[in-house]
C-alpha cells in the first residue's frame, strides 16, 4: 500500500512537472511560413482580442454562402418533412379508425387508448412544423 501511495505521488509530481515547469509554446504557421500566431508570456488581455480582431478581419470572405440558395433548399426540406409527417398522420387515423369501426366493444376501448398518443403525437408534429416557420418568418423580418 505504502508503493502504490509513493508511485501516485511520483507520477503527480511529473505530471505537475510537465505543467508548469516544461513550457512549450507552439508556432501556427501559413503555407508560406509566415507565422501566423506568436504565443508569448507577456500578452494582456486587449492584446489577444485585438489579435483576435486582426485574424477576423483578414479572413477571406470569398465562396461564403448564397442565403437564397440556403433559403430554398431549406423551404424544400421543410415541404418534405411536413408532406411526410401528414401522410404519416393521416394513415395513423386511417388505420385507427377503420380499427374502431370494425371492433367490437372491448377492442373500441382500446382503440381509444390509442387515440390520446396519435393526437398528442399530430399536435407535436404540426406544432414542431408550425413553429419551425414562424421561426423563419420572424428571422427574415430581422434581416
């Protein structure tokens, strides 16, 4: 037991080590060599932001992304997603009511049980799709 608590502590002290004592800096570098990021012990705080400033502003903007390609492709996948979700709900309620209609008592009862999650499940799912596009519409309005 007195080992296993010796070994932990010289292990700790290594680690602690490596932390704090062995300090490695690492250089980010471009294609051309150029240094790109310079770490030093000595930055403050508007330094780092104001590097964080310089990097953002010389980024590229170049091939960014068409908004109204991103819009259509999103309405389209919206359309998709809701045709599926009727036809899923609307089978769902085809299915049980033919079910109900052909039941005796015992089995209309529970058909009745099943209604509660097939309607909580079409207010979910009309609900999600009916939010998702007041979202969409609200946030063109901002842009």
């Amino acid at each position: 037991m007195k080992k296993s608590k010796e070994l932990i502590l010289c292990l700790v002290i290594i680690i602690l080590c490596n932390l704090f004592v062995f300090k490695d800096f690492s250089y980010a570098e471009n294609i051309e060599g150029e240094s790109i990021i310079k770490v030093s012990e000595t930055t403050t705080i508007d330094e780092t932001i104001q590097g964080a400033k310089d990097f953002i502003s010389e980024a590229d903007t170049t091939g960014t992304i068409d908004e109204s390609s991103l819009k259509n492709n999103i309405d389209y996948i919206y359309n998709i997603f809701f045709a599926c979700g009727m036809v899923v709900a609307v089978a769902c309620g085809a299915y049980l009511g033919i079910r109900f209609m052909c039941s005796s008592v015992e089995g209309k009862s529970e058909i009745k049980e099943l209604l509660i999650p097939y309607v909580v499940g079409c207010v979910i799912i009309f609900g999600a799709f009916g939010i998702w596009k007041i979202v969409i519409i609200i946030m063109e309005r901002f842009n």
